[in-house]
C-alpha cells in the first residue's frame, strides 16, 4: 500500500507514530494509499521547523520573494496535467474541473506575484512640526491552514501563496480523504526556490488540529471546512490568542424571476448543482421561482436535463458528474433523501439507483430534484453536500429575497432576471457574501475576495485578495523626529498635533 508523507523542511517526511487513514478512491471504492496521522509530538516538529525558517523568509525583500511564486506558477502550469488525476484518484471530480481548480489555484500565485505593491505602506509627511509617521505590514509569523477534501489544491492556495509573500511561514494541514496533491503541490514550491520550512504540510485528524490550535508556535489559523468544526476551531484558536479566520458551510439559492432566460437558467442550475457532484460550497442546492408559473416551467426543464446526466469516474473524458467522497457522505446524502420523502417534498428525479457497470462499489449517486420543498424542511435548513437541488416556490419577489436572509448561512446566492431594479434591490439587500445576478456561482477572482456572512463564515476577514494581505499581515506604525526638527521642550499634555 502506498503510503502518503508529510513534507517538512522542504523533504518528505515519514509518518513516525504508526497511525494511519485509509485514502479512498471514490470511483471503485477501493483503498488505494495510507495517509498519516500525526501525533501532537510529530505536529509540534513541524511547528519548529516553520518557526526555524521565519527570521530569514520574513527578512527577504518582497521582490525577491515574488521571484519564486513566478516560478512555482510555471511550474504549476507546467504539471497542471500531473496533478489533476492525482487529485481526482482520490476526490472523484472529472478531469476538466481538476484543471479548472488548479487555474484558480494559479490565480492565487499570480495575485501573490504582485507582493511588492500590495504590502506598500503608507506615509505623511509632516504629522507635527519636524515629526514623520509611517506605516507597515509586517507578518503575522508562523500561519495554519486547516482544509476540506472539496478543492483539496485550490482551497490550500487560498491561503498559503498569500501568507507566503506576506513573509509568514505556512503549515497545511490537508483533508485526510485526498492529501496526496497537497505534497506534490508543495515540493513544486521547493522546487521553485521557496526555502526549507516555508510552507510544509502535515496529516492529521483531530489531534493535529488541536495541537496546531493550541501551541503558542502558532500565530494565525486559517480554517476552510464545515460550521461546526469551524466554529470550534475558531473559538479555540481565538482562546489561544491566535488570530482565526474560518469560512465554512453554506445552503445558496438561486431566485428564479418570472422575466429569467429560462433556458440560460436551467443550464446555470445544472452545471453549479450537480457539478463536482454538489461538493462545493458554492454549489447552488435551492433554486427559488417565484409564482407558480415560473416554478412548473423550470422543473418541467429541468428534469430532463438531471435525468441524462452523464456521470463517471474522471478517467471517462464524457463524464459531467463524478462521484461524492466516501461511503459515509453517500448514506448521509441518501438519508436526507428518505427524510425529504418523508416530509412531504415530491422527489420528481431519483438518482439513487444508480449505477455503473465496473464500478458497482463506487460512491455514485445520480443527480437527485426535490420540488414543492418547504422551508421548516432539514432537506431546505441543512447543506446536504451531494448531488441534490431542491425547489422551494415562492409567491413573490419579497418572499424570495426574505427566505434568503432567513437562513443561517450567507455564502453565496444568486437572482435570474432581466429586470435590473430587481437584481439591483437583491444585491444591495440580501446578507450574503457572495451574490451573482444572472451568474450562479459568483465566486471571486484571486484579486477580490472570497467568504460569506452569518454562519458561513468566523472571523473578521475574507481570504485572497486584499483581504487575505490584511489577515496574514499586522501593521506597524512608526513616528520619527530627527534632531533637526524643531524642540518642544518637555511635553506634559496631549494636544492635536502634538502627542509625540
Ligand atoms: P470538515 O469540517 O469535515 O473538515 C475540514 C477540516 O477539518 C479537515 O482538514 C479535517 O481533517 C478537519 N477536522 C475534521 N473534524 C475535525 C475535528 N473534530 N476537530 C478538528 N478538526 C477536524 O469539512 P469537509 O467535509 O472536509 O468539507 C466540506 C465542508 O467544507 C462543507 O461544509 C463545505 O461547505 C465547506 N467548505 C466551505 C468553503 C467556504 O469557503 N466557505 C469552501 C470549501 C468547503
């Protein structure tokens, strides 16, 4: 059995403690490597290591550090063709949306390239008679990053390309279901010149996370994941003074107008609901018509449309839809479907006969559509993370925007109309991160950024793009007389101007 390494100081580094985590390939349901699962001990080397390589990556100019990401980005292009089935072998997602993930990985390095220019300070001349101020960013030292089995190569360059050209060291605590890109991704990052112990990557499960949460060798934690695990990661990150950011789970909808390019809409639901088999946490997985009318034309289109999917492993050029990560998400999927049936929604597409001749132990599951969905349903109130659109019929306009901000998450949603005053209402309104009018899955380029509102997201800061600079940043603000300035004497008493 192959077994997966930790890379650290720039090396792959054995799994010391003898405990180890079945990786799993979601096509054939067949065990096909063994991820390590690091001890607090072995976490706590890796700790050091970062902490080791930070006084001299933090004190090398910023233009120099750009020239590394220009070459990992070379390289990245260069073995995008290498790491997607690697990736897809244990996530399940076709071939082309690995790609797709790598690119907007890429876009992240490409962002980070620009590091001179986005760690620029600020000065004014002249703040007292003879007396300069400026300001800095600095690094935060040594940074985390705690991440999810759905974008096992983007989600990390999330974080890690940003902390990295802010000066701060990184260790990557990867999902354990789909690890192996993380450490190939990384030793390309050596290869491109980053320095030993820059950005390592170290398995786990909960043990590692609550070493890197709680030991003081750690200054900010980054966590992409689920809520409720996100939540605790930030409270106990935060209880040990570390700065958190952690963007979790989310339940978005797609407000249908009566005016909406229905076909146009249909295509939109399609692709961002059943795409990467509903894994995403931008997946769309409510779509709401308003009036009656409009919600019997969108499911009469869209039944066809799920039923002749094509669904595969990422190995058939053909396939749309892969399938979902493990067997335990699968029965989890398949028991909201019975809860739905049972509380009352029509389950007009069935997918869960599925299935594939060769790959009858696969986690497949056919595209699945709930309609007449009501909003005190688990199937509406929890994110199902599968291959399930549910149809919730609103009566009007207000209905529709009122039931977006009534849920517990604010990720992303999306409104389908020709009518701009409509669009314009619900994009100033709705208390959501990330909102797409006539574009269903509106997530940010790597020079915006990324994260939503209420229980989808804890902490003060949205990652890459500026956002990110802020979070894996702190400023420094200095005050400077030279003897030349003119002399106050003694100052005893603060007065505008002149506290220094
Ligand atoms: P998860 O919360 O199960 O795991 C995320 C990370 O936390 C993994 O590295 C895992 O090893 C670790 N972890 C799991 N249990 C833990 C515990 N008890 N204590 C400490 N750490 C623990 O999430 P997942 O199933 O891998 O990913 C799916 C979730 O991620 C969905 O909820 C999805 O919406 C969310 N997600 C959110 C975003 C976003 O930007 N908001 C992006 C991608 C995924």
């Amino acid at each position: 059995m192959r077994k997966i390494d930790h890379y650290v100081s720039g090396k792959r580094v054995a799994g010391k403690n003898g405990n180890y985590a079945d990786v799993t390939n979601p096509a054939t349901g067949e065990v096909i490597a063994a991820t390590p699962l690091a001890s607090a001990d072995e976490v706590r080397d890796v700790i050091a290591a970062a902490n080791a390589a930070l006084p001299a990556w933090a004190a090398t100019p910023p233009a120099q550090r750009a020239e590394v990401f220009y070459t990992f980005r070379d390289l990245l292009k260069s073995h995008a063709a290498e790491l997607a089935p690697m990736l897809s072998d244990e996530h399940g997602k076709t071939n082309p949306d690995a790609l797709g993930e790598i690119a907007r990985g890429i876009e992240v390095v490409e962002f980070a390239c620009g590091i001179p220019h986005l760690l620029k300070g600020e000065y004014s001349e002249a703040v007292s008679t003879g007396v300069d101020s400026y300001t800095l960013r600095k690094p935060v030292g040594v940074c985390a990053g705690i991440t999810p089995f759905n974008f096992p190569a983007m989600v990390p360059m999330w974080m890690y390309p940003v902390a990295i050209a802010c000066g701060n060291t990184f260790i990557l605590k990867p999902s354990e279901k789909d690890p192996s890109v993380t450490v190939r991704i990384a030793e390309l990052f050596s290869q491109a010149g980053l320095p030993d112990g820059v950005l390592n990557v170290v398995h786990g499960d909960k043990i590692a996370v609550d070493t890197l949460l709680a030991d003081p060798g750690v200054d900010a934690v980054s966590f992409v994941g689920s809520t409720a695990i996100g939540s605790y990661v930030y409270t106990t990150g935060a209880a040990h003074g570390k700065r958190v950011q952690a963007l979790c789970g989310a339940k978005n909808h797609l407000i249908v107008m009566p005016d909406a390019d229905m076909d146009q809409t249909v295509d939109a639901l399609i692709g961002s609901g059943y795409g990467s088999a509903g894994e995403r946490c931008m997946a769309v997985s409510v779509a709401v018509p308003v009036g009656e009318a409009t919600a019997d034309r969108l499911v009469e289109k869209l039944k066809p449309r799920i039923e002749s999917l094509k669904i595969g492993p990422h190995t058939d050029s053909q396939a749309e839809m892969g399938p979902v990560i493990s067997k335990e998400s699968l029965d989890r999927i398949n028991r909201y479907i019975a809860g739905g049936i049972e509380a009352g929604a029509e389950l007009v597409v069935d997918g869960r006969d599925f299935s594939l001749q060769g790959y009858e132990n696969g986690f497949f599951l056919g595209g699945c559509l709930f309609d007449r969905v009501t909003t005190d349903m688990d199937i509406y109130r929890d994110e199902i993370f599968g291959p399930v659109l549910s149809v919730v019929r609103a009566k009007s306009y207000d209905e529709a925007a009122q039931m977006v901000d009534d849920h517990e998450y604010g990720n992303g949603a999306a409104i389908f109309t020709r009518d701009g005053d409509a669009a314009r209402d619900f994009t100033s309104r709705v208390k959501i991160g990330m909102v797409g009018v006539n574009v269903p899955i509106p997530v940010p380029v790597a020079y915006h950024s990324f994260g939503g509102w209420k229980r989808s997201l804890f902490g003060d800061h949205h990652i890459h793009g500026m956002e990110g600079v802020r979070f894996y940043t702190r400023l420094k603000t200095m005050t400077t007389r030279w003897p030349s300035g003119i002399r106050t004497g003694a100052e005893f008493n603060f007065r505008r101007g002149s506290e220094v």
